[in-house]
C-alpha cells in the first residue's frame, strides 16, 4: 500500500488515498474533506502506477 495525493473533483482540496498495487480497479470513495464521491479508477504495472483518475459522480 502506499498513498497518493490529489485534487478533489468537488472542494479542489488536495487529500489522499491508500492505493493496494496488487490489483487494478475502479471504486468509489468519499473526500476526506467534503465527504463528496468520488470514483475512482487505477491501474499497476510490475508494481507502477500507471494510471490514476479521481472524478465526480454526477448525481
């Protein structure tokens, strides 16, 4: 596990997830800060992110 930093879709803040590199999905997840959801998507390769995208689910 290890944690990455980013922008909220929503409130703009900069908060932070644990990431697993042992798997590759899409979930979804409230902001730290404005408790919004938030989906989102990662990929790993040989234990490398790869791919990181945090967005608003439109309700």
């Amino acid at each position: 596990m290890f944690e990455h930093f980013f922008q909220c879709p929503y409130c703009w803040e900069e908060v932070s997830m644990l990431l697993d590199p042992s798997v590759n999905q899409t979930y979804v997840e409230d902001c730290e800060v404005c408790c919004n959801p938030i989906e989102v998507t990662v990929s790993f390769e040989d234990g490398a992110l790869t791919t990181f995208a945090a967005e608003s689910i439109e309700q």
